[in-house]
C-alpha cells in the first residue's frame, strides 16, 4: 500500500482529486477479485485517459488502483 501511495502522492492536483471523487462516489465491490471490479478498473482507466488524466494510466496501473479503492 505505501508505494501505491507514495505513486498517487505523484498525480497532480486535478487528476487526484478526481480519482478521489470517483472513489467517494461509487461503492466499488473490491472485497473479493470478480470480474466487477475488473471491469470496474477498466472503466476508470478508459474515462481517466478520455479526460486526458494521461498520469493515472501511466503512473498507476490496475493493481494499484485496485488496491488504492480498497483503501
């Protein structure tokens, strides 16, 4: 967990908060590995790069946003 913090503590300001609004707003079923949660990711990571939050694909990858929502 620390270095997926440390790797988010890199984004910059709007992309941070925006993933950290996107965690607030969706309970997301990371309480066990299913296809939800990996469709879930994927979706995230598909609208991130949509809005041009180029960092959070390239900083973080699917684990770490996994385990950054568990968190």
């Amino acid at each position: 967990m620390e270095i997926t913090k440390t790797k988010i503590s890199q984004l910059p300001p709007e992309q941070l908060r925006w993933l950290s609004s996107i965690k607030n707003l969706f309970e997301i079923p990371f309480y066990k590995d299913s296809i939800k949660s990996k469709e879930l990711i994927g979706a995230i990571q598909l609208k991130a790069k949509e809005n041009g939050y180029l960092e959070i694909g390239s900083v973080l990858d699917s684990d770490d946003l996994k385990e950054y929502f568990k968190g």
